[in-house]
C-alpha cells in the first residue's frame, strides 16, 4: 500500500491526496529524507555538503548569535523554501515533531523581523544602511517572495498565523516602500518572485492593496528610464556579482521592455519564467487580455523554439539563459532545475485560464524528465544543471563544461534547487486537475483521491494509476447524488492513440466532436459507483529535432510514454559518440526490476563504429571504419547517474 499525500488546490478542488505507485515514493523520500537532510544542511551539519550558514544568519540577525553573515546575498530564501516543503507535508499528513521543528523556525523569523516589518538576513547584518539600493541584483523582494509563499503554505497547513503576520506585515512594508506616489520607490526586483507571491497573499488575506501592489512590480518592470540605471549611479557605480552587469544587461532581467510588450523568451531562464507565472495570475484575477496575449506569446516562443525535449529551459550557462531559437546544445545546456519548476509553475497558471494540452504536455515533460533528474534516487544528491549529453574526460579541463556535473552533488553555494525540488515535489497535488465551468480536467494521470466542489455539488475521484509505465488510469466516482459535470481527460502527445476508453465496463466510442484542445469530455449524468477506464498506445517514438537545431541533426531520442530515454555508459561502454541506432531497429521494451528499484527499459541492436585502424593519426583521408553490431541499451533519462560516474547521452546517431 503506497502512502498517501495531500496538497493544497488550485480553485475548485477542496483536496487531493496522492497514492501512486510512481510518485508516492518520491513524495515519501521527500518527507523522510529529503526534508531531514536539507534541514541539517542548512544548519551545517553535513561534512561533505558546502557550507550553508541559513539558519544561523537568521540566529544572528535575531540577536540570538554573534557573527558574520555567510552565503549569497539570497541565502535566506533556502530557509523559506524549506518551510514551505514542511508545510505541504504537514497538510498531506501531520507529524508534530516535523511541526515543532517548523515552529522554531518561525519563531526565528519573527525575532528577526525588524520593528518596520523588514526581513532579510543580509542586509540586517552585512549592509544595514543599504536596503533597497541595489534591487538589480541584491534579491531582496525575491526572498521575501519566497517567505511569503511559505508563510501561506505553512499557515493554510497549521492554521497557525504567526508566520502569516510576518509576512503581512512585511508586505505592508514593502507597499510604503515602493509605488508612484511621491516620496516611493518607483522599482522592482532584478529576480521576479515577489509578484506570484503577493498574489498568494492576496488569496490567503483578501487584501487587495497586495493584488494591486503584484501588479504593479509586473506593470513597473522595463518602465523608462531604466530603474537599474539610475540606481547604479546614486550607489557610486558599485555592483554585487560584476561578472553580469546587471543593471546594464536588461534583457537578464526581462526589464528591456515592459512586460505586457515582449515577444520572445530571453535572459535568465528562471526569472523569465517566474515573471509569466505572476503575469498569468494577475491576467485571471484582473481579467487583462493584453497581459495574458503577452503569456500566450512568451509560452509560445519557449516551448517551440527555446525548450530542450527534456522538457528543460536556458540553454547558456553564462547568465543561466536562453539564447537564440533553436540554440539547443545538449553537451553545454545549463537546463537548470529551477527553470523547469518555473516553467510546470507557468503551464499550471495557463491551464487555469485555458485548459489545453499544450499547456499539460510541457508540464508532465518537464516533471517526469528533467524535474526528477534533479535528484538522485536517495533524495541525497542533485543536480543544478541537467545537460542532454556528458562527456567526463573533458570536465575540469575544458572551461566550456565547468558548470556540467558528471553526478549529482551534495549541496551548492548557491542552493536554490534542491529545495525547490522538494516543495514542488510535497504540493504535487495542486498540478493533477483544474475545474472550470463545471469540468474537471485531469491534467496528469496521477494516483490519488480528489475532492471538488462544483455547482452541482461535491464530487470525489478516486484516481488509480499505472501511468508512468503502462498508460493507463482508471477513475471512480462518489458523489452524494446524482450530478451533472463533465470530465475531461487530456491525450497525451506521445500516445499512439487510445487504446480503449470505458465507461462502466463498456467501450465508450467517441467522436471529434468530444475532443476540445486536446481533451476527451465526457459530458454526462454520474452516480456513485459510475468508473471511466483509459488506456493509451505506449510506442516508443524516435524524437527528432527540428531542422533548425543543429545540434540534433542526423540524430534521434527515444521516448516511450512520459519519460525521455538516454544512453549512459554503465550499460554501453564509453565513447557513446560512436554508437549508431539503425532506423529499422527494433525497439524491444522490458521491465528491470534490479535497476534503480525498477524501471522499463529499452534494448535495441546497433553500431559501434571502431577506430582501431587509426592508430596515431589525428587525420587522414578516406579512413575505412570498421561498423560492429552491439546492442544498445536506453534507460530513461531521469535515472541517469545513480551509477558510477560515466558518459550518457540522450541524442544519438540514426542511419537512414
């Protein structure tokens, strides 16, 4: 029996708890793992993790320590994060002892706010007369977005408005700070989070001073002058991280145009995406066409000419950040984990405003693939960049590759993923379904129990799930009587077609006419007891790229379901470059119960190519290479590098 999860809800859905034979484990991983390990992290009881200092910055801005300020200028939005993972847990399933822990760390907050409501670690110890001088590149109202995100998680969990009045009275701050009146600020923050926070904080509270205060950081951003500018001059021309110029380099920070304006997806990948996610929230709150038309173009500009097929988003490591259509290098992506939680953040926002499975299709690639990846199958060790092909021999020595890790580590100086990966992980109940005029959209087939509140009245789905690895789900309806609503369940875009669709046991034939934006409605009057059964065709498909993505010509991906495949060299050998997939290959699919706790994997005959009669030259005309039939073993790319440190590669070469 898998344990159960709860997370908190989008609107329309009073609860979902997951029970999955996928996700449950790494939902339960993060609870007694994950969370454990990261909290000794961040209070430097790791040896072989880099240093943290987080919780001890907070002791000393509480006057409860003496000392130095230690870690980068947003080091206390680990702690934030961390909180708010806890507080998912604790609404899923509660455990006092977890819950006593969280309270020190409220309490510690609070003793560390300042009398004016401010809260930031850094500047309370470090620069204590430089508060908002630097909004370019100093983080200030991102950590504080990220403390009030975990100050309405923990307080929706517990109940408990400690931590909840922290962040009011911090936002109320922040409002007398900054505006167009006389005497304000009129800025906003170089890494875009506080925007979808306060729009939390308005749901949470009801005030719309911090709705309106949301849209003005949104509608400020790219406003001429340039903010950054004039800032960097009034500070004397000082700058934090002088590698980035960031009060110069607006395109970085999506301030080179106002929001509502831009048309293409650049900078740094994370904060592009956190800005379409608020950008996406003050559309449905405020009903603004023209900003949600700007979320329709920027989705569009990543997911079609900016996205690796992983799922992942930034393909440069300087600057963490896009580049150029169809600049997708697998060996130098930066792919950072946080820019996919960012971008399944985004596509959930959308889904929302327009349920389409254009939007779903991107947030389940991104989760099953590069969001999973980030994190070893211990819950120990993770990655922060999530390259399509590593070669070892070259890392440490060509500095192209100096961000690129051939295994997951510990911990980082700059530790923003791991955490995020464990509060995304903890609400994955809020991504499963969205309602909207009486529909309920299941938008990841995901195993678990959903509670809804229509027009109509409650409805309970009981969803069960072999998903990840077979294509199928199954939902069972209780309802306190009979209702009438629609349920639509989304066709994957790696399904062949369905392989059967029933209802109550009988083959439910649909057609066109029933299939909106890529969902199957099932518009109809349903009883406790009633069931819908869905199966969809699982090939394995040869992904190629487009012809503008140079990189991939001449070569394809696997894909089975939702998980991409890679080559890794624990199964083929080094030099994967040499490997060829024929085109007539047949791909043979089977279960490996020994691997990495079981999963399907993919064999197939190949081609290595030999260079045996080379011998000392580096070139040579007309070489004669000798092809030898091997076979070519694929395991999805998630689960790569839980072995001993070697070569993978998800792009390989294809004979025709």
């Amino acid at each position: 029996m898998k344990a159960q999860h709860s997370a908190p809800v989008p609107p329309g859905i009073r609860k979902v708890t997951i029970q999955d034979s996928f996700w449950s484990d790494y939902i339960q991983l993060v609870r007694n793992v994950v969370v454990p390990y990261q909290w000794e992290v961040l209070n430097d009881r790791v040896a072989e993790a880099e240093p943290s200092h987080a919780i001890r910055n907070f002791k000393i801005a509480a006057g409860l320590e003496k000392g130095d300020f230690y870690g980068m200028v947003f080091q206390d939005s680990d702690v934030a994060k961390w909180l708010e993972a806890v507080a998912y847990l604790l609404e899923s399933e509660p455990d006092s002892e977890l819950e006593s822990l969280a309270d020190t760390v409220v309490e510690l907050i609070a003793r560390a706010q300042q009398p004016d409501g401010y809260v930031n670690t850094y500047f309370t110890i470090k620069e204590k007369d430089q508060r908002w001088s630097n909004l370019a590149e100093c983080h200030e109202l991102y950590c504080a977005g990220h403390l009030i995100e975990a100050a309405v998680a923990y307080s929706n969990a517990t109940g408990k408005r400690t931590i909840l009045d922290v962040a009011c009275r911090f936002a109320d701050y922040i409002g007398n700070v900054f505006g167009d009146e006389p005497g304000k600020l009129n800025g906003y923050d170089g890494h875009q989070e506080i925007e979808l926070a306060l729009v939390k904080l308005y749901h949470a509270t009801g005030r719309q001073t911090y709705l309106e205060l949301s849209r003005y950081f949104l509608n400020q951003r790219g406003a001429k002058p340039n903010f950054y500018n004039e800032q960097w001059e009034e500070r004397g021309r000082t700058v934090h991280f002088p590698e980035l110029q960031m009060s110069h380099d607006l395109e970085y920070s999506q301030s080179h145009l106002p929001v509502k304006q831009q048309e293409h997806a650049v900078g740094h990948a994370v904060r592009l995406v956190y800005m379409c996610t608020a950008m996406a929230d003050i559309a449905a709150e405020t009903g603004d066409e023209e900003l949600l038309a700007a979320c329709r173009r920027l989705w569009s500009s990543i997911v079609s000419k900016r996205m690796y097929l992983t799922g992942a988003i930034g393909s440069m490591a300087h600057g963490e950040s896009f580049t150029q259509d169809y600049d997708l290098p697998s060996d130098t992506a930066y792919a950072e984990t946080c820019a996919s939680i960012g971008l399944i953040f985004f596509a959930q926002r959308m889904l929302q405003i327009e349920p389409s499975s254009v939007y779903a299709n991107v947030m389940e690639r991104a989760l099953y693939n590069t969001v999973v990846s980030g994190m070893s199958r211990d819950g120990k060790q993770f990655f922060y960049v999530n390259p399509l092909e590593v070669y070892p021999p070259v890392l440490g020595k060509n500095k192209n590759y100096d961000h690129v890790q051939p295994r997951r580590q510990g911990w980082f100086g700059c530790a923003c993923c791991p955490p995020n990966i464990a509060r995304l992980l903890a609400s994955l109940g809020q991504y499963v379904y969205t309602v909207k005029d009486e529909t309920i959209y299941a938008h990841l087939y995901i195993g678990g129990i959903a509670q809804f509140e229509l027009d109509s009245g409650t409805v309970t789905l009981e969803q069960r799930s072999d998903y990840a690895w077979d294509g199928a789900a199954s939902f069972h309806v209780h309802v306190p009587r009979v209702s009438a609503f629609t349920l639509a369940l989304r066709i994957p875009d790696w399904s062949g077609g369905i392989k059967h669709l029933r209802v109550n046991g009988s083959e439910y034939l649909y057609d066109a006419k029933e299939v909106e934006k890529g969902y199957i409605r099932l518009d109809r009057v349903w009883a406790t007891g009633d069931t819908v059964e869905v199966s969809f065709e699982m090939p394995v498909l040869r992904m190629q790229g487009h012809p503008l993505i140079r990189q991939t010509a001449g070569k394809v991906a696997l894909q089975r379901g939702p998980f991409v495949y890679c080559l890794e060299e624990a199964d083929n050998g080094g030099q994967l470059y040499q490997l060829t997939l024929a085109a007539g290959s047949e791909l043979a699919v089977s279960f490996d119960e020994e691997l990495l706790g079981g999963m399907q994997v993919i064999k197939a005959q190949g081609e290595r190519r030999s260079s045996a009669p080379w011998q000392e030259e580096l070139y040579r005309p007309d070489a004669q290479w000798i092809q030898e039939k091997t076979e070519l073993t694929f395991i999805p790319y998630y689960a790569w590098a839980n072995r001993e440190p070697g070569e993978m590669t998800v792009w390989t070469n294809h004979s025709s």
